[in-house]
C-alpha cells in the first residue's frame, strides 16, 4: 500500500522540518510514503474565504487519481486512539485499498468539491494546532502505528 500525504504551504520552521525529517526517515523502512507540499496560493489576501478553498481544491484534486482513497484530517472528523488507527491503517492494507491519501487543508480549511470526493474525515484532535505542526504530528502517529503493527516497542499502554 501507498500513503500520500497532501498539504497547502512550505514548512518553514526548522524545528517541525527537523522532527518531519526523524520520523520520515523511520517511516521508510514499513511504508511507501510520499509528502507533496502544494504552494501557498499568491495573492491570498485578495480572495475571501470560499475562494481560497475553492483554489486550493482545485489544486490538491488535481494531485488525486480516482484509485485514491481519500481521508480528510479535519477537525469533525472520526477519532482514533493510536491503537485504533494502527487497527484502521491494517484493515486497509489488508482490503483492496492500494493508495491512502491523507489530507491537510488550507487555514480555511477544504472546498466543499474536496468534502463529496472524501472517503473519510479523520480528526487528530479536538484541539486546533498549526497547519506546520500537524504534520510532524499525523507523520509520528504514522510511524506509531506502524511500529503498533509489529509489535515494537516505540508504543507503550
């Protein structure tokens, strides 16, 4: 199986780029795993809120193929334990899922094009965190649930 993740904008913080870096590097050796940055829009600022969703989905629908099975991380999403989404992430490699792509959205979050494509929502937390950090935080809970598969001692209940 395949997992891509998808995000609007650079990481510019060198510690988050750092920590991303850790755990891609310890990713590699249980999953194909790609990260596509897609650009910041220019001129943002000009554009109202509905607006800047629809370009950025615009812009990540053309990165997806009709293969893909698509997960939002959004804040209304399901909810997972570690354990739980290592259980999710196994369940899928085991179906006829062979691409996972997950997700992150502009400040606005997704158009509502993106919302209807979507397989799933999945949400990290109740809590909102930067869209830098929450990839070093979806990227860790990757590798954790990787290392939950194997029984490896990274996790501990």
């Amino acid at each position: 199986m395949k997992i891509t993740l998808i995000c609007i904008g650079k990481t510019d913080d060198k510690y988050i780029v750092e920590g991303i870096d850790v755990y891609l590097k310890r990713l590699k050796h249980y999953v194909n795993f790609t990260k596509i940055e897609i650009p910041d829009l220019k001129n943002s600022k000009n554009l109202s809120e509905l607006q800047q969703k629809e370009r950025e989905g615009q812009l990540i629908l053309k990165q997806l193929s009709n293969q893909d099975y698509i997960i939002l991380l959004d804040e209304r999403g399901k909810e997972f334990s570690s354990i739980g989404f290592s259980g999710f992430l196994e369940k899928q490699m085991v179906s006829s899922v062979t691409s996972l792509v997950f997700i992150i959205g502009g400040p606005y979050g997704f158009s509502n094009e993106l919302y209807e494509r979507a397989n799933l929502k999945i949400s990290l937390s109740k809590m909102t965190f930067s869209h830098q950090m929450i990839r070093l935080f979806f990227i860790e809970q990757l590798y954790r649930a990787y290392s939950i598969m194997r029984g490896e001692p990274y996790h501990h209940e």
